[in-house]
C-alpha cells in the first residue's frame, strides 16, 4: 500500500469500509437488538427481585424517580468520567485484536506520576493542568510499553502480561509511594501524596457535581473514533486486527502496530483517574484513589461494542445505576443488586447481539451465494 494513495484500497478495504447502505444496515440492526437486549435483562433483573423478596415495580419506580433528578444525572456524568477512558483505553486494543487487560495498572501508576510531578511544579493555570495529563499520558504508556515489548520481542501474550503487571504496579506504587512520595505530613489513615497547587485543578462544570474532565473525556472519544474510523492511520489498525498476514501483504507491520496499539491504549488508560487528580482530591492516594475501574472498563467496552457512541452511551448507563444504588437501600434493595442489574444487561446484550451479528452474516452470505447464481446462470 503506497503511502502517497489518499484513500485505502483492494480486498481488505472492501472488508473494512464496507457501503455506507450496509454500515447503516449494520447500525440499525446492532442498535436494535441492543434496546431489546436491555428489555430482557429489565424482565430477567425484575424475576430476581421478585424471587428474593423484593418489590420489583417499587425498585424501577425508584430508577425512575432518579432520573427525573438533577443531581443524580450529573452524578451519572461524574462517574461516568473514569469509565469512558477506560473503556476507550481498552477499545483501541480490541481494534488490533489486543486484550489490555492492564488498564487498571496502568491508570494507578499514572496517577500516581502525575499527582508526584504535579505537586512540585509552579506553573500557570492552563500549562499546569496540560503538563499533569501528558505525565499522565506518558506514564500510562510507559507501563503499557512492557507489555509491548514482551509481546513483539519475546512473544508473550499480552493478556498474560498485562495481568501480571497489575498485580506488579500495585505492590510497586505501594513501594515507591510509602518509600519516597507519601506526605508525611498528613496524620491519620487518608495518606497522599503532596496536594497540588490550585493552578493545576481542573475546574468544574458544575460546581461540587461534575468536572471539566467529562469534556476532555467526550473529546478523546471523538479523537478516537476519527483515528480508528477516518484516519489512514485506523485503516491499518483495523486491517492488521482483522488480518495481521493479509495486511502484511499490503505493507502494513503488524508488530509496528501492535506497539502502537498498546501504547495508545496505555497513554488513554493514563487519564482514567484524572478525574479524582485534578478535580476532586488533587492528590494521589492509596484510599483516595478509585479502583477497580480498568476492570469495568473492559465491561463497558465490550457492552458498547468497541464503537466511540456505544461506550458513552454504556459508561452513562453504569453511571446512571451506579448513582441509583443509594435510593435502591432506601428501597430495602441491597447495593448488590445493581451489580447484578449491570452483570445482566452486559450478558444480555453480549449474547443478543451476537446471535444478531451471526443472523446478519448468515443472510449476508445467502445473498452472496444468490448473486453468484445469478450471475452464473446470465
């Protein structure tokens, strides 16, 4: 593939930038059993509350009446935050058929880095800010880079890899934080590391509800879906995931995108905690900052089906359920049920979806084999 062309072309173009007929025949049909995907998992997710004692009516009044409410719609955003970097972090993976399973690693010790650096630089408001999120962004694709190279140079599976390396970055950030980066200062059990000054937080959109980090996480949505979808660059990401020895054969590396891949993967994992960074407690700190949100992550991507629409609109459904947890106790609804609830509609819509995409190819090939037939007997 001459890199002078302006647009990609021959058999694996045709594959992956199919008519704009058939994407929206794909759209339609992936939408749709979706919305009917979420319906079954509200009929199963009602049947268990009903078995275990529970008012289902009662509790989805309850979901209701929450979304009728400002404030927990805005809450839905602020936690909706984290789980859009990280879903989009592993979505870019996904698009070279690569499993970060390391989000969760990458993102602590990225916040970690950026917090330590933050708080000892002196630094106007704006170039402040910008200087924390590209330690973040280095740092995230630093850790990710071990995976990379363990992947290109030694063949090891990355999904083995990233693994390990949460389990290494949580006893080395324990390490280094309590070794070198812990204030001291600060009595009690809510250790951090130094507060950053105020020159380097991210203002709020909306005072103590939500964080400017939303907008950066909307726009690196939008950044990823022109790179992977308009972007000569995206052609050869999905062409190498879908065909790594078919794309070679138009020149395109696979070993050099696959580094690309998770460094790219790593640098977006980088900004998962920023949020909590440089908005909320402006510090990092092993009780202050959020986990657990890497592994939520590959949940939201996979509900969202890797496309930048479907992980906002399923990070905004987690953060929705999240926020109805508490009106769910008042109910006498435990907080573990709404786990449960989200469990359900990924499961839901993960197999729905699938029996819709294997229909979908089924009819696809009918009609293939028809016009060959066609054109046979012509």
């Amino acid at each position: 593939m001459s890199e002078t062309t302006t647009a990609p072309s021959g058999p694996l173009s045709k594959i992956l930038t199919p008519s704009r007929a058939s994407g929206l025949r794909t759209s339609g049909t992936t939408l749709a059993s979706s919305l009917f995907a979420v319906l079954i998992a509200l009929a199963i997710s009602a049947i268990m509350l009903y078995v275990t004692g529970k008012d289902p009516v009662a509790a989805f009044t309850t979901i209701i009446d929450t979304a009728k409410n400002t404030d927990k719609l805005l809450e839905m955003m602020r936690r909706a935050t984290p789980l859009i970097f990280s879903a989009t972090a592993v979505a870019i993976g996904f698009k070279m058929n690569i499993f970060n399973i390391g989000v969760e690693g990458q993102y602590l010790f990225a916040a970690l880095m950026a917090a330590e650096v933050g708080s000892h630089l002196s630094l106007p408001g704006p170039l402040h800010v910008a200087a924390i999120l590209a330690v973040a962004l280095i740092a995230g694709a630093a850790w990710a880079g071990i995976s990379a190279y363990l992947k290109v140079r030694k063949n090891v599976h990355e999904v083995i890899s990233t693994i390990m390396l949460n389990y290494i970055a949580l006893s080395f950030i324990q390490w280094i934080f309590n070794s070198f980066f812990r204030d001291d200062s600060v009595e009690g059990l809510n250790v951090k590391t130094t507060i950053i000054a105020e020159s380097g937080w991210l203002p709020d959109i909306v005072e103590g509800r939500l964080n400017s980090m939303f907008i950066i996480a909307l726009v690196v949505v939008a950044i990823f879906w022109v790179v992977v979808y308009r972007s000569r660059f995206g052609f050869k990401l999905r062409a190498s995931g879908y065909n790594a020895t078919a794309a070679s054969t138009a020149g395109i590396s696979a070993t050099k995108m696959t580094v690309i891949a998770l460094l790219l993967s790593g640098a977006v994992a980088g900004l998962v905690a920023m949020q909590s960074v440089l908005g909320e407690t402006h510090a990092y700190g092993p009780s202050a900052t959020p986990i657990q949100l890497g592994f939520a992550g590959i949940t939201v991507a996979l509900l969202g089906r890797n496309h930048p629409v479907g992980i906002v609109i399923a990070a905004l459904l987690f953060g929705f359920l999240d926020s109805t947890s508490a009106q769910l106790q008042l109910a006498e609804v435990p907080n573990s049920i709404v786990k449960v609830m989200q469990a359900i509609i990924v499961l839901t819509v993960v197999i729905v979806n699938e029996a819709a995409v294997r229909r979908s190819n089924v009819k696809t090939a009918e009609r293939a084999r028809a016009e060959l037939a066609a054109g046979s007997a012509a």
